[in-house]
C-alpha cells in the first residue's frame, strides 16, 4: 500500500469513525422530542416514558469500561462493526416495537451497541494518527460530538412531525450499514500486544454494577428522592414500596463496588493478572488530570441541552422542529471549531484550547442566561449559542487528545473507555443538579405568583405540581382556558427564570472547569507522546 492510499485511508476512516460516533450522540438527543408521540402511540405511562428515554444511558455508561478493555483485546475494528451491528439491531427492534416494555428493551440492546461504539471510537483515532494529524481528528471528533448533539432534536422533531416517531430510530438502520460496508475498507485493526491470558470477570462485574448504580441513582434522585422516597418506584416492574427511596441504597451499592473493584484491580495487577483498568494509567499526568477536568467540565458543558428545549418549546410555544432549528447555531458553533482548533493547537498549544474553549462555553452560558425570559426571541440567543458550539467544539476535543496524548497505543482503549465514562458521569452528574435547580426553582418562582396567591393553598398546589412534574407541558394548557391565562403566563415566567439560574449553575460548573484545567502543565501540551 502506498503511502498516498495509506493517507487516503486514515481520513475515510475518521469519517466513518465520526459517522459511528455522530449515530449514538443523536440517538441520545433525538428520542426527546419523538418521547411526546411515543407516548400517545403506544399508551406509554409517565414512568415508561422515563425508561424509554433512560435505560439508553443507564446502559451506555455502565459498559464504557469493560468495551474499551474488550477493544484491546479482540481487535478495535472488530467491536467497532460489533457494535455498529448491535446498535442497528437494537434501532431495528426500537423502530417496529409494538409495546413500551418492546421498546426499552430494544434501547436497551442500543446502548450495549453504544458503548462499543464511543471508546472504541476514540481508540481507534489514537492508533491511526500521530502528531499535528491526531490533533485534527481529535478537533473532528469532538465538534461531532457537540454538533450532533445539537442537531438530535431538529431531525427528531424533522421526523416525528412528518413521517413518524419510528424514523428516529429507523434513521440508524441504512447508516448502520454504510458503516458495516466501509468499515473493512478504511480501519485498520489494532489489538493489545500482551499475551496474558485470562479475562477480568470480576472486575467487569463490579465495574457494571457500580456504573450502573451510580448512573440509576443520579438520573432518578430527583423522580425518586434523595433520601425518602417522594413517587411510587417502577423499575422494570420490580416492586419497591420501602420508605426509603432506592436512590441511597443505589449509592452505597456504588460506593462499595468501587472500592472493591479499585482493590481488586491493584491487587490482580500486582500479581501481573489481566485487569480491566491498570490502575498504572492514573500515573500518567496527562491521563490524571486531563480527566479530572473532563469530569468537571462535563457537569456543566451538556445541562444547558437539558433546559434550553423545555423553554423554547413551553415558555415559547415552538414546535419540536423550531425548537431544533432555534438550536441550529449551536451545532454551526461546534462544527466550525474543528477548522479553528487545528491552527489555534499548533500556535498554541492543547491546553490553551482548552481553556479558550472552556471560556467561550463560559460566556455562551452566561449569555443565554442573561437574555432567558418569555419574551425572548429567537435570534436573542443565536450569538450565545454560536460561542457555546464553538466552545464545546474546542473543548471537547483538544481534552480528549490532552488525556490520551501519552498514553501507549496498546492501552488506548481502556483509557478511551476511562475518559468515556468520566465524561458521561460528569453529564449524568451535571443534569441530576441542573434538573434540580431548574425544577425546584420553576416550583419556588411559581408558587409565589401573583396569580398564585388568588387560589386556595390545595388549587396553588395543584397548579404548581401540574406545571413542574410536566416540565412546563402544562403551560399550553393553561393558557387555552381563559380562567387560567394569567397563571399560563406566571408559569413562563417562572420557567425563563428557572432556566436563567440553571444556565448560570452550569456557568459556574464549567468556571470550576476552568480552574481545574491550571492542574495541566506546559508538559502536557504535546498532544502526542
């Protein structure tokens, strides 16, 4: 193979990686908008809805570890097209499911395929390219990921709106096997050197359980209680009627679980056993606390993408289609930072892209925050969304090439499904608290309503409650009865509030991101060990 073909070669392959890459992120976004008609379709209750939606993620996170150690050791290309195929499987089941309980099954197959997908994804981009090469890929990867999770919502809405929710995982399925054509042809295989025999099934185990629960506890804090157990629990049928909400025993589960699986790890690598996670990654100062930046940043970096669609379309009345394009400037943002972060990396450096990054996310926050009220238009909040994209598109991948940037090729995919899983704790993390702070302040706000406070304290309360479990969806009902028009416009009003504090609680995450990132040294700027 000439060296011509070999380059040709290693860009298709980036495009089929970000193609792979780009399928899970928008399936991750695209299903919010499709969640309304599923609903009326199937005769979903509020708590398969849920599921729907959360099962994906549940999933997705626990099994990002044991991927990438898989990747390493059966050939990353291989459990690419696995996954690729999984996932189609899992899209194919979703898109024809005949029932709620069909349907979070099949999602559930899509989010074993997923984490095949992300960190081998990663992996694979760290093996084929070196120096000011890696830097670029990393840049595509990244603003791919920031772009199409910006675009989920305008090709759901695009689909559920004029042909049917089932599109928006039928989508996957003609993707899914361009991938599996041009995979053979444009990656190569890349596999773990070590010749220890043996698999760390123990450790796999305890890293699924404690991801797992982890995961469940911070997504369904707010659904469940902290603590008390506030709703009736309904985890795939399983009964739950203690006072006490699953949600701690959750927690402890995965407290204890880490500490055994980090002791088991430390000792299984001391006695020079295969292990899921060497531990010895952790020593690498680039891998250190480029992930502990990864995990901060992400708490902040995707919760305004919780927020923004639930105000746009009940403060504002838009459509799920509008809501999309309104959110356009965020993906145009992300993917015109690839094209920018190659040249700022080579003048600059990794690390100052990161923190520029970081910053830009910082004001587009702020801005959307500052301008956030019922009366906003839509092109209020287009600059701030274009400095958010652009951010998120520097950031998201100049960290990524920081964490792995001295990493042995060999080892890149346990790291790959290291960084993957930080990133998605710190997202799971970031929208347990941003929920929180959006809800309860949304409940604060409008239970102290002028219009409030003409009701009765059982009428007040009932309003309150309608609006907040609804995220809003009540507001158009509202506003439809004349006799409750003036509580309509009290609830828009007390969302654009609740969003406003939200998008500033984000802003302060990603500020405690930035600080973080002075943990990087001028050492750690290579971008390629």
């Amino acid at each position: 193979m000439t060296a011509e073909t070999n380059t040709r070669r290693r860009w298709l392959g980036l495009l089929v990686v970000s193609l792979g890459v780009a399928m899970i992120i928008v399936d991750a976004t695209i299903v919010n908008v499709a969640v309304p008609s599923i609903i009326e379709d199937l005769d979903a209750t509020s708590s398969d809805a849920q599921w729907i939606q959360e099962s994906y993620t549940v999933v997705l996170a626990a099994l990002l570890l044991v991927a990438g150690r898989a990747a390493d050791r059966t050939g990353r290309r291989k459990l690419f097209m696995a996954g690729v195929a999984v996932f189609v499987l899992g899209s194919v089941g979703c898109a024809a499911a005949p029932t709620p309980p069909a349907l979070i099954a099949c999602r559930l197959v899509q989010g074993i395929g997923g984490a095949m997908l992300l960190p081998t994804s990663l992996s694979l981009l760290n093996a084929t390219f070196t120096g000011r090469d890696r830097g670029i890929a990393f840049a595509v990867w990244g603003s791919t990921i920031g772009g199409t999770a910006a675009l989920g919502p305008l090709l759901g809405g695009w689909l559920t709106t004029e042909l049917s929710w089932r599109w928006a995982f039928g989508i996957n399925i003609p993707l899914g096997v361009l991938l599996l054509a041009a995979a053979p042809l444009a990656l190569a295989e890349f596999r773990d050197p070590d010749r220890r025999r043996g698999n760390d099934w123990a450790g796999a185990t305890l890293s699924v359980i404690t991801l797992a629960c982890l995961v469940f506890a911070l997504i369904e804090g707010r659904t469940y209680g902290w603590f008390i157990r506030i709703a009736t629990v309904d985890v795939a049928g399983l009964p739950w009627t203690a006072r006490l909400s699953p949600v701690p025993v959750a927690l402890a589960v995965a407290a204890a679980g880490l500490l055994c699986f980090l002791r088991l790890e430390r000792r299984r690598g001391a006695a020079g056993k295969p292990v899921l996670l060497d531990l010895t990654l952790f020593a690498i100062p680039s891998f250190r606390n480029g992930n502990l930046v990864a995990a901060v940043v992400s708490l902040g970096e995707f919760g305004l993408l919780f927020a923004l669609p639930l105000w746009l379309q009940n403060a504002h009345g838009y459509s799920a289609f509008e809501t999309g394009l309104a959110l356009l400037p965020l993906a145009a943002g992300s993917f015109l930072a690839s094209g920018l972060a190659t040249k700022l990396t080579a003048a600059k450096g990794p690390i100052f892209v990161v923190r520029l990054g970081i910053l830009l996310e910082i004001a587009g926050i702020a801005g959307v925050g500052l301008v956030a009220a019922p009366g906003t238009a839509w092109w209020n909040t287009t600059v701030t969304l274009l400095l958010y994209g652009l951010g998120v598109g520097l950031a998201t991948a100049q960290i990524t090439g920081v964490v792995l940037a001295d990493v042995p090729v060999r080892m890149s995919g346990q790291a790959s499904g290291t960084q993957s899983t930080t990133r998605q704790l710190g997202s799971a993390l970031g929208i347990a608290v941003l929920g929180t702070v959006l809800f309860s302040t949304l409940a604060g706000h409008l239970d102290t309503a002028p219009g409030e406070r003409e009701l009765s304290g059982q009428q007040r309360a009932a309003v309150v409650s309608a609006v907040q479990d609804s995220a809003g969806a009540a507001i158009p009902a509202l506003a439809a009865d004349p006799r409750s028009a003036p509580l309509a416009a009290d609830a828009r009003q007390a969302l654009s509030t609740a969003t406003r504090w939200t998008a500033f609680t984000a802003a302060g995450f990603l500020l405690v991101g930035l600080l973080a990132s002075a943990r990087l040294t001028r050492g750690e700027q290579r971008g390629t060990p």
